[in-house]
C-alpha cells in the first residue's frame, strides 16, 4: 500500500542529471504534468518512491494532489497512481505495449486489474521519458504472503480464498486472446528445454525422475486459452475480503489453462501451511469454483500432474535466477542463494512420486556441541574457528540490523537473506565432508562417478528410477543437499 508522507519523494534512484529521468522526484513531477493535462487540473506530487521490482524494470509509487489554493490542497482529491518503466529499453522495446493490451482483456473478461491511466511504449511525442512506461491506477491490498496467511486481519479471506481464486481464474482464461497479441508456449515439457536450455541440461537427479515421469503421464489436454503464468501469492493484492487485483502478467502467454491452477497450488506457493491452494483452501473448493464460471471441472487428478509440472519448473527457475548471479549478469546475493532452493523442488518431487517421506529433521546448526568445527581444519589460524566466525556474523545480522525497528522492510528482508546464507555456508561445514564420502560411496554402488553422471545415466536409461535401489540413492542425495540448504523443509507434507 502506498503511505502519504510530509515528503515530496525518497530519491532511491538517481539520473545523475545524465539521459532520461530515473528518479522518483523527478519521474513524479512528470507524471503529475502529463496526468494533469488528460485529466484538466492542476497536480502537484505529494509522495513518490522506488519500490522493490525486477532488473529490467523500475516501479514508482506516486501520490498526486490538486495544487494548493490559498495554502490549502484538497487532500479528498489525492490520486495514488503507480509507474511501471523500463529504463533500460529504448521506446517501443519494453513489452509494456504488450501488457497493457493483456490487461485491457483482463477487464474485459471481469477480471480485477489495476485501471491504465496512460501508457507509451513508441516513440512519440507523448513518450514524457524517453523510455516506456505505464501509470495504473493504485488498488489497495496486501502481497506480503507471510502476513496474509498468518495476520488475523485476513482470516475472512483466508476462508474464501479458494473459491475467488477459482472464479478469478476461470474469468481469465474465457479472455478474448486476439486482442493480447500473446503467442502459444507449446507443449508444456518442449517449453521447459525452451524456456531453460541451461537448467534444463544441469537438471539434478530428482528433477529429473520428475519429468520423466510427467513425459509417461501426460494427462488429456485443456483447449488452449490465455495462462496468466504467475498466479500465486505475492502476485496477487488481497484485502481482509476480497482478491482485489491480479498483478504481473509478464508471463501471460497462450497455453493449458490447467497450468495457472496447478502453479496456484505448488507447495512452493503454500509457504509452509499446509492447505494445497496457496495454503488458504482445498483442491475441491478451488474446482468447484472454477467450474462455476467455465462451465467444466477439471479431475483433481489433472491438478495433481499440473502441480508436479510447477515444482519441476520452479527448480529450474531457481537455477536460472542463480545462474544470472553465476554468469555476472545480475550479481545479486538473492539470486545466488535461491539457487541452492532447488533441493526443495527435488524434495517435493519425490514427496509426490512417493519416493520420499516427511521427517521432522533438527537443524545441525542447533546443536552447540558442534560449533566449533574440526580443529584439524583450523591450522595454522587458530580461534576463533570458522564456523564460530560465521556465528558471529549471523548474529549481528539477526540481534542487531533485523531488530533494529528503524531499518526499512527492504533491509529487514536483505538480512533474513543472508542470514540464511550464512546457515547454509555452517552446515556445509559440519557436514560437508562426511556428506561427500557418504555421496562417493552410494554413486559408486550404482556404477557412476558423481552427480553429473547419475543425472546421464538417468536420462540414457543405463539407470532406472523404476529400481529402488536406485530412487533410495537420489533420495538419499536430495535429502542431504535439503539438510544443509533448509532441513525444516524435510519435515513439511505434501498435501
């Protein structure tokens, strides 16, 4: 939600006074210039900021007002608006064109969007930046997952989540796709080797068992219809009642309607609770709703393969975003340590194939006997010892930056990150070793050298995951990957 504050702007970018505007003082004042022209009146900014967004584009919060008459504005006339840009692309390369026209569909079909005020992705004279950019107008809500599934606030939506989401759903896939320009995604397999080449190549072992086994139970296509291709939490503005708005719709593409319900109801997506869709419903009440409005139920069994497919194309999307840090082309320490993730999307892969089980599992990091590392390791550098340095710092990070009431949200969620970094980094420590001759032991018992190899001979068929022997080593490798990357997940059920 956009807050309304005494300044006129929080200047987190800045343009240097070189090339088009970025900063959010000075992208508002433009805004406010040309929303005032459309609109006839006299705008004058009263709040703008840069808000977390991707690498390639920027968002602006931007609250307008009417001019001050004798001191005083009409603060009942305030507009909260928010600007999509992207700096980087050059007028007419920035897909905002694009996106509009899907959302314009989207209203079209009754599904809540944010409204366009304007919009300029060419370049015309009406282009106030040099760059594309688009200005929706402000829906109030919530898409913070943490707080809409546990705030009490939002109980009453939690009740009927499934249902809305299902008629929501429904609404979008009757959309009108001629007017969207959206192209077919293809088979839903081919796209992943698409979409992926190099995650697809390096998939681990458990991933791969998964997609095997989607490829040999592909169930009866859905006729093809415009896929939101992002519908979870987080992507969605929910107030205490109501989903009020359906948001990033970069993804949107043609394709199986079924994907967008099974990407609603990946574990993934349920963020621990255990409730399949988005961890707020069940299966049935998101069919039976969705059945309301299209006028057919899908087979919870469809749900089920479409559910798979989410958590094998999440893994892969988790290796791509820390690829983008591996390859220098966004170094990010957020995107370095969503790549270790993917032990989760292998862990919930077999959770499902029922390869693995659930097991309430102990963080290794909470057993202080074992703190101080093998002294072996530590010569000639002495104490403190590596792990009790890493302790150290995971401290500071937790008891002193997260409590600090004054640090902003973006700050407070930067050092969850890489206190989580850290943890990884000390259970590797503990347990790396003993993993890695656990590890050279069980592949050599199936005739393979490494992971690399088991991955080959999974995918030439030299290996089967048919053979228990087999599936009881992948698991074996997946769950000691997950033990040191995040061992709570081990203990969460599918459901």
């Amino acid at each position: 939600m956009i807050e309304p504050n005494n300044r006129s702007a929080d200047t987190d970018a800045t343009d240097g006074h070189h090339g088009p505007p970025t900063d959010a003082a000075e992208v508002a004042s433009r805004i406010a210039r040309r929303l005032g022209r459309i609109w006839d009146r006299d705008l004058t900014v009263r709040a703008a900021r840069v808000l977390p967004a991707g690498a390639s584009r920027t968002t602006y919060a931007v609250v307008l007002g009417d001019e001050a008459v004798d001191g005083r504005g009409d603060a009942t006339a305030d507009e909260a608006v928010i600007v999509r840009a992207v700096p980087s692309a050059a007028p007419g390369d920035g897909g905002l064109d694009s996106e509009v026209r899907v959302l314009r569909a989207a209203v079209d079909a009754g599904v809540p969007v944010p409204e366009v005020l304007d919009v300029s992705d060419s370049a015309d004279d009406d282009n106030i930046f040099g760059f594309p950019y688009a200005v929706l107008r402000f829906v109030d809500g919530e898409s913070i997952p943490r707080r809409i599934l546990r705030d009490e606030a939002f109980a009453p939506i939690r009740d009927d989540f499934a249902r809305q989401a299902g008629e929501i759903l429904a609404r979008v896939h009757r959309m009108d796709p001629n007017p969207t320009g959206l192209s077919p995604l293809g088979d839903p397999l081919d796209a992943l080797r698409t979409l992926f080449p190099v995650e697809y190549a390096q998939a681990p072992a458990g991933l791969v068992i998964a997609m095997d086994w989607l490829d040999r139970h592909r169930p009866e296509p859905s006729p093809t219809s415009v896929v939101h291709g992002d519908f979870r939490l987080g992507n969605l503005l929910i107030t205490s009642d109501r989903i009020s708005s359906v948001l990033d719709w970069e993804l949107a593409h043609l394709g199986d309607p079924m994907e967008d319900l099974g990407w609603l109801c990946a574990k993934a997506w349920r963020f621990g609770v255990a409730r399949p869709v988005a961890g707020m419903g069940t299966r049935a009440e998101l069919l039976d709703a969705y059945a309301e409005v299209s006028g057919r139920r899908p087979t919870e069994e469809t749900l089920r393969w479409w559910e798979l497919y989410a958590t094998v194309r999440w893994g892969l999307i988790c290796g791509a975003q820390a690829n983008r840090h591996l390859d220098g082309s966004e170094r990010s320490m957020e995107l370095a340590a969503i790549g270790r993730r993917s032990a989760e999307q292998e862990f919930d892969a077999l959770l499902t194939l029922g390869a693995a089980t659930p097991l309430p599992t102990p963080d290794p990091l909470d057993d202080g006997t074992v703190a101080t590392g093998d002294a072996a390791t530590e010569e000639p550098h002495g104490a403190p010892t590596m792990l009790q340095l890493l302790e150290s710092v995971s401290g500071f990070l937790v008891d002193e930056v997260g409590a600090d009431d004054g640090v902003s949200p973006q700050v407070r969620f930067r050092t969850r990150v890489a206190t989580n970094v850290i943890a990884t980094v000390r259970r590797q420590l503990l347990l790396g070793d003993r993993q890695a001759k656990e590890s050279r032991r069980r592949l050599a018992g199936l005739g393979v050298s490494d992971g690399a190899a088991l991955v080959d001979a999974l995918r030439d068929g030299t290996l089967s995951a048919a053979d228990d022997t087999v599936l009881s080593v992948v698991t074996a490798e997946v769950t000691d990957r997950l033990l040191v990357a995040n061992p709570r997940h081990l203990s969460r059920p599918d459901c």
